[in-house]
C-alpha cells in the first residue's frame, strides 16, 4: 500500500528544523477502524501505511522496519503479537502500540509484559487520546535512538582513546628503553676520557643501535670552521689524507645538516647513491645525518649508512638523541686532550728550563766552595759571611730545581726507578745523616723505633731515601726548637708501614686534602717562615704510588702530625708476579 506522508515539522517541540516525518505504519484488517484511524492521524505529519494483515506487515518491514507500528492484536493469520516480534527482530527500539477490544484486555496486558510499547482499546473511548499517544512512544524512540547513538559515539570515541592510550605507553616504554639504552651505552663510551678511542667507540655503537651497515663521524676544525672525517666504521675505504676539508657549512647533504643543526633522511632503493665525502669511492643508497651540537654550536655531523632493514623515523630521532649525547663526550675529550697537550708542553717547559738553569748553577756551586776554601783563599770575616749565605742560596735553589725536575717526571711518568729487594733501616739511616745539620741546628731529638726483625721490602733506595728525608725535614721544620720527632715502621699482611710523628702545630681537618696537591701549602705562619714549593709530599706521593704503596697523614692541630706511608714486602711482590705469571 502507499504510505499517507504529511509535510515535515517539528515533533515534540525539539528544535530540529526538516526532520523527515516519523514512519508509523498501521496493521488493521477492519476498513472502518482503518478510515478513522487515517482520519484521525492525518494531520499529525507522520508518514503513514496501512496494511489489512500480518503478512503483509512482514513484508514492508522486512524492507524497511517504520519507527512506530499501531497494529491490532487479532488478525486473520500472523498475530499482532506475531508482527511485533518481527519487527523486534529488524529494529530492537521500535515501538508498537496494540489496539485490542475489552474482551482481550488481559492480552494486552501480557502482551506489555513480552515488550509491547502500549496498548488501546477499542472501540475508542477518547479518539483524540490516540494522537498523543503515539507522539509520546515516537518521542521514547527519538530518545531510545539518540541515546543509542550517543553511547555507539561514547564507544567509538572509547576506543579511539584506548588506541591512543596504547599508543602513548607504547611510545613511553619506547622512550624509557631509549633512555635505558642511552645511558648504558654513556657508561661504555665514558669509560675512556681519550678522544679517538672515543670516538670508535661513538660510530660502533652508532652501527649497532640503528643496524646500518657504517657510520662515519666528521669534526669541525677550530680554526677554519671546516669539516674533516675523523673516524669512521664499516668502511674499507681509508679517508683522504690531504689535509683539506671534506665539506663546509651548508655544502651538499651534510653542510646542510651542520648549518641548520636539523637532522635529515636521504636515500631509499629506487634513489641515486649519496657519495660519501672524504671516501673516494665510497657510496650509500640510504644515509641518516645528525647534527653534533654543544652550547649551541656544531662540531660534528654523524651519519650512518645502509640500514639493514631500511630507516625509520624513529631510527632518526634515536639517532638525534644519541648524537646529542655523544657530542658532550666528544667535546670533554677535546678539552681533555688539550688540557693533556697544554701539561705537556708546560711540564716539558719546566724540564727543559729547570735542566739548563741546574747545570750554570752547579758551577756556581763549585765556584762559590772554591772561593770558600782557606788553603786557596784568605777572605775576611764579611767575605766569608757572603760566600757562606751565597753558598746556601745556591743549595736551596739546586735542591728548588731537583724538586721541579724529578716533579715534571713523575707527571710524564717517566721518573726513573731501580726497584731491588733491601732492608728498611739502612735508607732510614741514610735519611737521618742527610739531616743530621738540621738536627743539630733546631735541637731536635730524632727517636727511631725499628723492629729487629722487618721483612725485606720492594724499594728504590735512593728514592724511598728521598720520601723519608723529606718527611723527616717537614716534621724538624714544623716542630718546636729542641722539639721531638719520631719515626717508626711496622709490619702486617705483607704491608710495611713508616711513620714520621712531629709534636708542632697540627693540620686542620680542612687543609688535609691540600697537601698532596702540586704548589698547594697551607696558608699558616709556621709554613711561610719555613717557605717550601709545595712540591714535596706531591713528589713523595708520586714515587710512593709508583712503589705500589699509599701515603697519608692523621693530625690533630695543637697536637702535632703524623705522615705515613706503606710499602709491599718482597713476600707479597713474590707472590703478586706469580699470579701474573
């Protein structure tokens, strides 16, 4: 049948403007009620069809299910319960109203209870009552539907969330394994400070992270601004040696990347090869670039080459922020290496200076006994005064230049030793003669406290001589006239340990770590009167360390100090080589 439509309009007093017309199809086999019902619902602006039975409501609702259907419980054949069921069936939150007589109240009342929307019975008590009624269930539906609607959006919206939220803790557990990769891999690359083993290190573990076949580091030369490979990985072909840059600021890809300090992708299988600057030959299909920025200035461009299974962006901004991390490294081993050359020279400096001023000075030396010597010269009082102050000047400034000499070796590492197995007591004794003047000159009292029975130890005499003499001299210095100093040796578990004790005034707890360090003394009365270099126990350190021994000292200011330092027995140095043998 064709359906009755009406014009549209608003419904229920919602706003929406042109809403199509509601569907409400009527099921009614008695043409009278059918007429009145036409009547009736004609002015309502529904969009009307009747059908006289069951079957053929099947029919149109199986092609198109109507939002509201008005249907007769008894029919000839398919019920209106039956029709109900159906268009459940196509759209779970249509509405149906039953029509029933008296007789069949009951029905309709069960007929509520299986899911009809309302029920009305004939014949009408109040015809205009059906109207309302319909637009009442029509308006459930509208609200059924909206908020069917609306949960369907809330669901889709849920899940874009929980895509976006798998999303976001795939990408934090990505960042944290970065993180965690990045900081191990710093702690292997910082193991040594040196620039080039460094620098091998970078472009190897550079290869690995983003599995690219080579990796190649180009650092910028300071006085040009050019840049220069410096190392690379996974290339046979060796880098020019002509001494010319390689590529500036803004030339081709990598002058690109270094000018802008962005990072860049190029290359893929179908594209030309990227040929590979300071590689004569050397080529790549596919090459990631990334900046090497510190405080805001480039001094480096990595690159990697060949991916195994192709680069990502991913694979990009790992890189970024693996080369941001590297140049901070890469930089501390510049300075560290420069730190190291500028040591060299100075250490070199005062070595070459120091030797040339000893040797004038010795025959300074040897002049000044000679003019000293009554059996060559008679010199008067004055005379002799002089030459003896000249003499000692001469004395303390040959023993200054020793000092800064035997220093500048041990920083080379180069201070000669002559390690032999010996007793302790003849290098104290040799050390006490050395000072038997100063002595005799402060009053001090020297008590040595040597066991009879110390083990043999691993020791240079003349330098292990030179330790004690000097400890000895700071401990007379630094003590009272007509004071006490003592030194003592013990041994335990192959260790043997001297002790210088002085009775002076002490060492503030804050002032101890300043006294091994080179032209360090402390700023007190006692040490400007006795004046000094600050280069001795620095000296003693040295050559203790090189004997495999420590060196300390406990003090207590009022009450004087006492400097220590250990060495191996021969028993231990025995046993320490057959192990490494």
């Amino acid at each position: 049948m064709t359906p009755d439509t009406g014009p549209p309009r608003e419904q229920s007093g919602e706003p929406e403007l042109f809403a199509p017309p509601a569907r409400v199809m009527v099921v009614e086999d008695d043409d009278s009620v059918a007429d009145v019902l036409r009547e009736v619902l004609a002015d309502e602006g529904f969009a009307l069809t009747f059908v006289a039975s069951g079957e053929e409501a099947f029919q149109l609702i199986a092609e198109d299910c109507p939002d509201l259907i008005l249907t007769d419980i008894s029919l000839p054949g398919k019920s209106g319960l039956d029709v109900m069921r159906f268009a459940r069936t196509r759209d779970s939150e249509v509405a149906v109203v039953l029509m029933t007589g008296h007789a069949t109240v009951q029905n309709s009342i069960d007929a509520l209870r299986q899911g009809a929307s309302d029920y009305i019975t004939k014949p009408f008590e109040d015809i205009t009552e059906i109207p309302r009624t319909l637009n009442r269930h029509l308006r459930n539906r509208r609200l059924k539907v909206e908020n069917k609607g609306l949960l369907e959006q809330l669901r889709r919206q849920n899940e874009v969330l929980q895509r976006h939220e798998q999303e976001l803790r795939e990408r934090i557990a990505l960042a944290t394994r970065n993180l965690d990769t990045l900081y191990r891999v710093s702690m292997e690359i910082g193991a040594n400070l040196d620039l080039q083993p460094r620098l091998t290190r970078i472009v190897e573990t550079a290869t690995r992270l983003v599995a690219a076949r080579a990796a190649v580091i180009y650092l910028q030369i300071e006085n040009t601004g050019e840049f220069r490979g410096a190392v690379a990985h996974g290339i046979e072909l060796p880098l020019r040696d002509d001494e010319g840059p390689h590529f500036t600021a803004g030339q081709g890809l990598l002058g690109e990347v270094a000018e802008g300090r962005l990072p860049a992708r190029r290359g893929a299988l179908d594209a030309a090869p990227f040929e590979l600057p300071g590689f004569d030959g050397a080529v790549a299909r596919e090459v990631l670039a990334v900046p090497m920025v510190q405080e805001l200035q480039t001094i480096g461009v990595m690159i990697v080459m060949d991916g195994a299974v192709g680069f990502t962006d991913d694979d990009l901004e790992f890189l970024r922020m693996f080369a941001t991390q590297a140049a901070v490294q890469v930089r501390n081993s510049q300075l560290f290496d420069r730190a190291k050359a500028l040591d060299r020279l100075k250490s070199d400096f005062v070595a070459v200076v120091s030797h040339e001023i000893r040797t004038p000075l010795t025959s300074v030396k040897g002049a000044l006994e000679l003019l000293s010597d009554a059996r060559y010269f008679q010199n008067s009082e004055q005379q002799t005064k002089l030459l003896s102050i000249a003499h000692a000047n001469a004395e303390r400034l040959l023993l200054l230049i020793n000092d800064i000499l035997d220093f500048s070796k041990i920083e080379a590492a180069s201070l000669p030793m002559t390690i032999e197995r010996q007793r302790l007591e003849p290098v104290v004794q040799a050390a006490a003669q050395n000072l038997r003047m100063l002595l005799e000159e402060r009053k001090i009292k020297l008590e040595v406290v040597l066991p009879e029975r110390l083990p043999e130890v691993l020791l240079d005499p003349h330098r292990i001589t030179q330790v004690v003499t000097n400890l000895l001299s700071n401990a007379i210095k630094f003590s009272p006239p007509a004071g006490r100093v003592r030194i003592e040796a013990t041994a335990s578990e192959n260790v043997l340990r001297v002790s210088v004790r002085d009775h002076g005034e002490g060492i503030a707890a804050k002032d101890v770590p300043r006294l091994f360090r080179k032209f360090q003394q402390i700023d007190s009365g006692s040490t400007r009167k006795v004046g000094g270099t600050g280069l001795g126990l620095v000296i003693c350190k040295g050559i203790i360390e090189q004997h495999g021994g420590r060196i300390g000292v406990e003090s207590v200011p009022g009450e004087g100090s006492t400097f220590w330092f250990t060495l191996p027995t021969a028993e231990r140095g025995a046993a320490e080589e057959s192990r490494a043998a």
